[in-house]
C-alpha cells in the first residue's frame, strides 16, 4: 500500500497566506481511493463556478493543483479511481468529484441529506453544480466503534469514516490504517490547529473555525475526541488546512507508483 497526499485546492484567503486543502491518494494494488478530491480542473478555469466563495478564497490559477493533474504525476488516470471517500462536501473537499464521475463516492448519510435538500441553508453551504451530474453516491449510517468513537463505517479493510460533526452537521474524519499498523486520521474540517502540540489555527482559520461552525456544542465534543485520539501514539490528526508537522507516510516515486498499477492491470 502507498499513501500519497496532495494538496488540492490551494486557496489565498485574505490576511491568510496561501492555506492548502490537503488529500490523500491511498493506492493497493489496482485499488485507488481518494479521501477529498478538492477542485476540478474547470474551476481552476474560472472560479466564478464556485459562486460567491471566490471572492474570499482567492483560488489561484493553478490547474496543475486538480487531483486528475496530480494523479497523473504519479502515472493514474481518472477511471483507475474506484472510490472517493469525503470528510464533508463543502466545495474545495468536495467539487472535484465531477472529474471522476466512474467513481463511487461515500459520505456521510446526515452530510449528503443536508447538502441536497433544497433548502436555503443547502444553497448557500454547498454548490449544487457539482453535484448534478448524478454522482454514485454510497451514503453511510455508521454502526461500528473506533477507538471509542461511536457511528462509525468501514469503507474498506483499514479505512473508517469516522464521524465528526460541528463544522457541518454530517462532517466525518477518514481513518486510514497504516502497513505499521497505526493509523493516520484526516480530519477534514474539524479542527486547524495541531492538538497533539498545541500549536493553534493560523489566522483567518482559527476565526472561521469558530464563527461558521453549524453546530458549536458538537464541535466542541469533536475537539474533545480529537484531543483524545491525539494524545495515542498510533493515531496521527492530520487537517485539510495545515501542513502536517510530521509526516507518517512512505510516499513512493511516480514510476513505481505507475509501474506497480500497470502490473496490476496486466494480470
């Protein structure tokens, strides 16, 4: 197994510097998963397609940054994608699924209910473009336990949805088994700041983190789970927004990422 991670949908907040939106590519043998896929290669194009969160999210003109660009580096195509695992789907987690319209997408079943509801609170969390061209959705109750955490699902040997909410109603964490046997959790949205060091969210995250939280007491139980994962030395956060300080991934050479899956497609 290789775990790739990339970062998807650069963004420029105002006072923020450049602030990544961080995926992981996580390859076994012919099977190529996706946990958040960011951008597609038309927004890059033209943010206007985002709405009104061009404005304040400032993407750059990056089109070398969509997932599809990046897997290509790495010698994958877009059909070789079989899943798509999301934290949330808010845009710059979520849009880029129109780029791999072969793939099966799971989330949360709260999260997809919500962002596809029609109401007012829908319309303007989530961009309902990218969701109509009819996705392969696999929506997720949950009903298994993860180190304590109740509503789980398992999307695959060693990868969990891990439920997480505050930030949207239906936000989950993925957990992602790693060959030493610990396990890296990407947290998605839930928290900016590094918990294991106590190093808080840079600015304007923190700020945001806070004031567009959909539901603050759930959040706060969330950072209470987070807290408590963090201090386990087989459990490694990860967020979408912030470079990981430590890196537990073995990242591997495009061409033996490129030849291992031309191996597996010849058998």
């Amino acid at each position: 197994m290789t775990v790739h991670l990339f970062d998807v949908a650069p963004l420029r907040p105002l006072f923020g510097g450049e602030v990544p939106t961080q995926a992981l590519v996580i390859v076994r043998g012919n099977t190529v998963i996706a946990v958040d896929v960011g951008y597609p290669e038309a927004v890059f194009a033209d943010p206007s397609l985002i709405g009104f969160e061009a404005r304040f999210l400032r993407l750059p003109p990056r089109p070398d940054a969509a997932l599809v660009r990046r897997l290509a580096s790495i010698g994958i195509r877009p059909d070789q994608v079989t899943d798509i695992v999301l934290t949330h789907l808010h845009s710059e987690h979520a849009a880029g699924i129109v780029d791999f319209p072969d793939a099966m997408v799971h989330v949360s079943a709260t999260e997809l209910a919500i962002a596809t509801d029609g109401s007012v609170r829908s319309r303007i969390s989530y961009r309902q473009r990218f969701f109509a061209h009819g996705p392969r959705w696999r929506p997720h109750d949950g009903g298994s336990e993860w180190f304590g955490v109740l509503g789980c699902s398992e999307i695959a040997d060693g990868i969990v949805l891990v439920p997480l909410p505050g930030h949207t109603a239906g936000h989950c964490g993925v957990a992602v088994r790693l060959e030493d046997g610990a396990w890296l959790l990407h947290t998605g949205d839930a928290s900016y700041a590094d918990l294991r060091s106590g190093s808080p969210a840079a600015y304007p995250l923190g700020m945001y983190e806070r004031f567009t939280a959909a539901d603050r007491i759930a959040r706060r139980r969330t950072l209470d789970v987070l807290g408590r994962l963090a201090a386990r030395d087989d459990v490694h956060l990860m967020s979408s927004h912030r470079i990981p300080m430590r890196l537990p991934l073995a990242l591997c050479a495009p061409i033996a990422a490129s030849a291992a899956l031309r191996k597996d497609e010849e058998q």
